[in-house]
C-alpha cells in the first residue's frame, strides 16, 4: 500500500503543485511549484491572513495541508484546530 501512495502523492505533485501553502486566518490553500515560489503572496486573497508556506523555525516546505507540526524539525506549524475541528486526529493505539 505504501508503494500506492507514494506514487500518489508524486503524481499529485507533478499536477498540482510540488508543495502546499495555507492560511493561518481562514484555512484557505494553494499549492505551488518550487520554481514559482515568488509568485505565491504573503497574505491569503480570501481574508488577508497570512499565508504560510514554509515552516519558520527551519524553513522546510509543506507538502501536506493538514500539517499541524514541522515534518521536518518538528515545530509546532499551527494549532490543531480550524472552525471548531481537528485538523490532525489523533493516532491510533
């Protein structure tokens, strides 16, 4: 299975976008190729929050939507709440 979606999500990026920026405001999102990274605004265009792409303890992109911690250092990215529900579920045991 994990062969499965490993080729999902590298088809998912050749399509959509290499890697995902979100809204700390609204939860909006985009993504975006590397090469075009500089076309991505600071400020989301549906509520004008900010619009987070990398994490800002080490700069890693995010390749999830649903990232709540840095996949890379770690760091807490945004609360695990948007609207009243988890972003993340917690996992199972």
């Amino acid at each position: 299975m994990a062969k499965a979606a490993d080729w999902l999500r590298q088809e998912r990026r050749k399509a959509l976008g290499d890697w995902v920026a979100f809204c700390l405001g609204c939860g909006a999102a985009r993504r975006w190729f590397e090469e075009f990274e500089a076309d991505v605004p600071e400020t989301c265009s549906q509520c004008g929050g900010e619009l987070l792409r990398r994490c800002k303890e080490c700069g890693a992109p995010f390749s999830s939507l649903a990232v709540v911690d840095c996949e890379e250092c770690g760091a807490p990215v945004r609360a695990n709440e948007l609207f009243g529900s988890k972003i993340r579920r917690a996992p199972r045991r």
